[in-house]
C-alpha cells in the first residue's frame, strides 16, 4: 500500500516540474479560491487606496504612478470593474507560477516537493482570501527574487529574463 502512495506522489511532483502544468494549475486554482470563497481586504489602508483610486485621488500608501494607472481604468475604461482586486489576483498568479517554477528546480525528494506545494497552497489560499497591498508586494517581490537568484546561478544568463524579474520585482515593490 506505502508503495501505491509513493508512485502516486511521484508521479504528482513531477507533474510540477512542467512549466504548462504549474501554470495551468496556479491560474485554475486561482480561479477555483476566488469563485468559491468570499475574498476581502486585509486592511482599511487596502479600502482607503481604493476609495483614492476609485475617485482619482493620488494614494498614500502605494506607488502614485501605480495608482495612477488603477485610477485611469477606473475613471476611463469602466468603473464598476473592481480593477484593484483583479490587479493583485494578477500579480499573485504570475508570482505563484513563479514560485512553483523556483521549486521545480529544486533538487528535493517527491515527498518534501509535494509538502513544499501544500505549504505554499495554504499561504496562497490567505493571500487571495484577505488581498492587500503588503502580502502582494512580499510575495511577488520574493518570488521574482528567487527566481532571478536560481537564474543568475546559471553559466549563461540572459539579460531579458533579467529584466522580466526585474519588472516583477519593480512591480512588487510599487505595491508597497
């Protein structure tokens, strides 16, 4: 029986070790945490950048270019569209694809990559249940600094994978 379960969890860590698997499976797992659970802010600063950027106001507590930018699909393309929320869903959906590409690089056993993902899952499951701008910005900015680390490890990196993580980070750290 122990060696049922053994093939089924290698056979589910290596799943995780292709890219269309993981992302595929962060974007549905995604979708299936924001349809079935009631998602809300974590702070009264999340609802404050909000109301700023819903009015056109420049916010306090999160980059005024950034707001700026949330503003104008507010005001310009439609206004009933909560473009906040998606904004975060976004950054960490790229940013979970992103962790699960920096573990499936690891060189673990299937059991400890299989308790890896259901540590990350569960983490995930509270940043998409309770958005907010500073678990946004920690988990990109951690996720796009993992992978340019493994990246940079390499013999030949190349600078536009370089500058996607740079982006990913720059991104990270205007939610903050």
């Amino acid at each position: 029986m122990n060696k049922i379960y053994y093939k089924i969890i290698e056979r589910f860590a290596r799943l995780f070790h292709n890219s269309n698997f993981y992302s595929f499976f962060s974007f549905i797992f995604t979708l299936f945490v924001v349809v079935f659970c009631y998602s809300s802010y974590l702070t009264n600063d999340d609802v404050a950048i909000l109301m700023d950027i819903r009015s056109g106001y420049p916010t306090s507590f999160m980059s005024i270019s950034l707001g700026r930018i949330l503003s104008l699909f507010y005001l310009k393309v439609n206004y009933n569209v909560p473009w906040y929320s998606i904004f975060f869903i976004v950054v960490n959906i790229v940013s979970l694809i992103l962790v699960f590409r920096y573990i499936s690089l690891l060189k673990i056993k299937s059991y400890q990559f299989l308790t890896i993902i259901l540590i990350i899952l569960l983490t995930y499951i509270q940043f998409i249940l309770k958005l907010g701008y500073t678990n946004t910005a920690f988990f990109g900015g951690i996720a796009a600094i993992a992978n340019l680390w493994i990246y940079l490890s390499q013999n030949k990196p190349r600078s536009v994978p370089i500058i996607i993580y740079g982006l990913i980070f720059t991104i990270s750290y205007l939610v903050s």
